[in-house]
C-alpha cells in the first residue's frame, strides 16, 4: 500500500469536487437566497483547502506521474476514502442551514449514495437546499469516480482501477479502448437523458425547478423530490408515465444503452439476457401487483396498471420515489413490494441492490449444482449472453451475496434493538443496504421520515447506505492484513 498514491489521487478529487460546490452558489443567487451562498461557499473552500494541505503536508509532486501505477488495493481504498469524505463535505450546507450532525451527515449519505430516505420533515426550506439533495444524487448516480475519470488528465489510465472499484455489478465490460472514453460516453448518456427528462417534465406542467430536481434524481435511481409528498403530490399521471420511462431507463445498463447507440441497433437491448430477466421481472411483479391493486383497493384499470409499474420500478430500481401512499396498500400488494426491492436493477445501472447479473449468476449456479449431485462427473459452466462466465467472478459473487445477507442481518439486530421494533428495523436495513429509500413501514414509509429514529440507527443506516453503494467489497476487504502492506 503507497500511501503516497492514495493521498495524491485523493487531494485532486477533492480539489475538483470543492470547484462543484459553487454550482448551488448560482442557484442562491439566481432565487436570490443570499442566505445560503456561505454555506456552499464553506463547503468548497473546505475541499480545496483540504486538497491543498494533502499536497503540502505529504509533498506528493513526486508522486504525480506515477498515478497511473495505481494498484487495485490502493484504487479500492482511494473509492472508499473518497466517498466517505466527500459525504461528509457534502453535509456542510445542511448543518450550516440548521440540522444537527447526524441528520445533515444522513441526508448528505443519503443523496450522494442514491438511497433517497430522508430525515426532513418539513419542505419550506431554500430551494438551494433542495436542488443539492437532488444535484448529489445525480453525481453520486452513475459514480463520482467516474465522473472524475471522464474528466480528469490525470486518471487517464489509473482510472481504470478505480472505476472498476466503484463501477456496479460483477463484470467488467468496456465498449471502448480507454477507460477514459468509456467514462466519458457514460456520463455523456447520463446527461443527455436527464436533460431529455427535465424537459418532458416541463412539457408536462411540472414547474421548470421541480423538473430539473425531479430529472436529477430519476436519472440517478435517487428519489428525492423538492414536494414534500414525491412524485404523487403532482397529481398527473402523465408525468407518473414520464418517470416511469425514465425510471427503466435508469435501471437498465448504461453500457448497454451506449452499445445500442453506437451500432444503432434495438435488438441489441433483446439479445442481453439481463436486460430481459430485468424486462419479464417488472412485467410481472407490475402485473400482478397490478390485479391486486384493481382487486382489492378498487382501483380502475389504469391507475392500477400505472400504480402497479410506477411502485414496481421505484423499488427494484431503488429510485423510492412514490406515486402513491403504498403503506396504506393491503398486505398482498405490501409482499410485491417487499419481492420488488429484492429484484434489483441491471448491472452498470444507477440503481442499488444486488443487481440482476448476480442473481442470474446464482440461479444457474445452484440449478448446476443440483444437477451435479445426480451426474457427479459432469463438468458444467455457467454463461451469460452465450460467454463463460469465469470462476473467480462466480466466487465473488458468492461472497457479496453471503456478506450482503450477513451484513443486513446483522444491522436489522441491532437497530431491532435499540429501536424496539423488528418491522422496522427489517425494512429500513433492506432500505439502506440496497439503497432504495423509503421502505415499507408505519413510520418510514414513502410519506415517512428517518427523522424520529435513534441516532444510533441513523448511524447504522449511513454505514449501509456507503457500503451498499460500494457493492461492500471495497470495504470488507480492507479487514484483510494483507491490505494494508506498507511500500
């Protein structure tokens, strides 16, 4: 481990991320908030200043042109480091603004990892404010590291690490020769999609603020809404239709979206046997979610179908915004959910969770598994898309599918313990871990608040809500000695 290395990768992303923070700057003054102008100022004074001191008190000048020597242990570490200190700078505002430490460091998490779940409980605040909880789900959606992969000279090649590190799912597919190009046509998508999004939002009635926000955390798999009743306090199901598009769009693998683009060719989205896992999965989860909803809420056919889809996708994509009061639902329609935020979304996508290539990973592990116990000698693979799929990545996804389960185990006890109440503490674990958001409970469901909990939980949860966001490993492999081997 060369320290050296991390601390300079570290101090240049600091560095760029304090000269982002004066984005919401331009909001203050453009909504003449002049109040919250210090705010974002302190924040990235504090990045850049931070940055400045790495690189005085570690004297890393020598260490510049040899970034691109980066190891995967040090990536690791660099991805780790980065978005714990990064969520901690992006707390400032809220803390500046009035909140206490841990709810301004929950919030913070909550945005930048996605997860969307929130402790406010009254939205007459700044609309500065309210653009930040939607501006650090959009960064944190397609991955910080990413976005200074795509346009920082310095991780030309070293980025390939550390964009690996952070990059969701268990395989590692590129489409282009340099992992700079490939984080750049990504981000590229990204945007153009929000864009896209934000202006079918206006089109659609959604005040232009409101559109900007909400396409922000749609793209993201984020959630977070300036209203403070989501996506339904608008009251149009054609904008419920545009989130929805998006919300799938979101879930599906923004590698395979540029492929699409690149050789112009829809039946490429067909030919991925991911895509139409994710495709059938929310079909029939929606559907039959959908039946229950006409059946026993007396819903008409349509607000059935569009409840049915628009709940569906905002879990398995760990969206969580919510067109509907889902925890006045009945219990049939409650266990849908509850099968829904274990679906998850494409690997390469915004969203959370375990992601779908991992489950068909297992599934067919365990199907050859049960057909070796009756042909002992048959010698089987497993393939994706007609490729093998190699040992090591069916190893590590066993690993992150036992630490996933063990890890939520034993968040769900302890907070089980400290909050008195097991329902809770089940979905507010799978929330934080999967990073979806609101769950499904008399208190923090999609109308609720994290607000009232302990502040040991919200600990907990801000623990999950990072690791779940890493996909774990960066973390679990720091407990190993080997790691922190000093060079």
């Amino acid at each position: 481990m060369r320290f050296k290395y991390v601390i300079r990768a570290l101090s240049i992303i600091l560095k760029d991320f304090g000269l982002g923070l004066f984005i919401p700057v331009c909001v203050s003054l453009y909504y003449k908030e002049y109040s919250m102008i210090l705010p974002f100022v302190a924040a990235g004074l504090f990045s850049l200043l931070g940055s400045m001191l790495l690189q005085k008190c570690f004297k890393l000048t020598d260490v510049e042109d040899s970034l691109n020597d980066i190891k995967r242990s040090e990536a690791l570490l660099v991805v780790s480091l980065s978005w714990m200190v990064i969520s901690v700078i992006a707390s400032i505002p809220y803390m500046m603004s009035g909140m206490n430490v841990i709810n301004s460091l929950f919030e913070a998490v909550s945005g930048i990892t996605t997860t969307g779940a929130t402790i406010l409980q009254n939205f007459d605040i700044p609309k500065t404010l309210l653009f930040w909880r939607s501006f650090t789900q959009w960064l944190g959606g397609m991955g910080i590291i990413v976005l200074f992969v795509a346009i920082l000279p310095q991780f030309a090649v070293a980025g390939r690490q550390m964009f690996f590190a952070e990059a969701p799912g268990p395989t590692e597919d590129k489409f282009t020769p340099r992992i700079k190009n490939t984080a750049s046509v990504l981000w590229m998508i990204y945007a153009g999609l929000t864009v896209l999004c934000a202006f079918m939002l206006w089109l659609a009635g959604m005040p232009v603020f409101d559109s900007i926000c909400n396409a922000l955390s749609t793209l993201s798999a984020g959630g977070f809404s300036p209203n403070s009743e989501s996506i339904a306090g608008y009251h149009s199901n054609v904008i419920n239709w545009i989130i929805i598009i998006f919300m799938f769009i979101s879930g599906t693998s923004f590698v395979l979206q540029s492929k699409v683009l690149a050789k112009r060719k829809l039946s490429l989205f067909w030919k991925s046997e991911e895509f139409r896992f994710y495709t059938f999965g929310v079909f029939i989860i929606s559907a039959i979610l959908a039946i229950i909803l006409f059946v026993e809420q007396n819903y008409s056919i349509f607000h059935s179908i569009t409840a049915g889809l628009y709940q569906t996708l905002a879990l398995c994509t760990s969206t969580g915004s919510a067109s509907e009061d889902f925890k006045l639902w009945t219990f049939d329609a409650k266990i849908m959910l509850f099968i829904a935020m274990y679906m998850s979304s494409c690997a390469g996508s915004a969203g959370g969770g375990i992601k779908i290539t991992r489950l068909i990973i297992i599934m067919k592990f365990i199907k050859n598994e049960l057909y070796k116990i009756l042909h002992p000698k048959a010698v089987m693979s497993i393939k994706i898309d007609g490729k093998v799929v190699q040992p090591d990545v069916i190893r590590q996804t066993l690993f992150f599918i036992m630490c996933f389960i063990g890890l939520l185990g034993i968040a769900c006890i302890l907070i089980a313990i400290i909050e008195k109440d097991i329902v809770l503490a089940l979905f507010s674990s799978i929330s934080a871990i999967g990073d979806i958001g609101p769950a499904i409970g008399h208190k923090i469901g999609p109308m609720g608040n994290f607000s009232e909990l302990h502040y040991l939980s919200k600990l907990i949860l801000i623990f999950e809500m990072l690791i779940g966001r890493l996909e774990i490993i960066p973390f679990i492999v720091m407990f190993h000695k080997d790691f922190w081997k000093l060079k």
